[in-house]
C-alpha cells in the first residue's frame, strides 16, 4: 500500500470516529431531553391531580356539608324562624285571648 492510500484510510477512520462521537452525543442529548420531558410531565401530572383532588374535596365538602358550617347555618335559619314565629304570636295573642274570652262568658240561650 502507497503511503496516499494509508492517509486516506487513517483519513476515513477519523471521520468514522467523529461520526461515531457525534452520534453518541445525538443521542445521550436525546435520551437526556428524554428524561427532562418525563420529569416536567410527572410534575405536570401531579400538579394537576393535587387540583383536581381540591375541587373534588371542596365539591364534596358542599355537597354533604361541613357538618360545622351546616349545623350553624341551620340553627340560625332555625332561630330566625322561631323569632318570627313569636313575634307574630305575640302580635295576635291579646286579640285571640278576646276573643276566647268572648265565647267562654257569652251565654247562649
């Protein structure tokens, strides 16, 4: 073999050898970008499952109440229509007691 023909060998072995290289990147690159993309994803997913997992919390929550907030909130409304209940005997209590009274001393023949 000429001593041409020995650089163009050695020529093409180190051009196969930094194609080698470049490809060992490409892909140690990709795999890397591989990794990050499941990662953002896993975070992505479990941020979006701790949301999901508040509104459901919160929906069932309303629905079957707080039983803190719902025994106040009905105690209340309670009260409030007891109040209103009296307030409306009291008014008419002096006019039915006349007129029990009434038909009790009134004689009948």
């Amino acid at each position: 073999m000429s001593s041409s023909d020995r650089g163009g060998i050695q020529a093409l072995l180190a051009a196969e050898q930094d194609a080698q290289r470049i490809v060992a990147n490409a892909r140690a690159a990709k795999t890397a970008r591989l990794r990050q993309a499941k990662e953002e994803a896993e975070r992505e997913v479990a941020q979006y499952r701790a949301q999901r997992e508040a509104e459901f919390r919160k929906k069932l929550s309303d629905s079957s109440g707080d039983s803190g907030a719902n025994v106040k909130r009905l105690e209340s409304e309670t009260n409030d229509k007891i109040n209103r209940l009296s307030d409306d005997a009291a008014k008419v209590a002096a006019e039915v007691t006349a007129l029990l009274m009434n038909y009790v001393i009134t004689v009948k023949n």
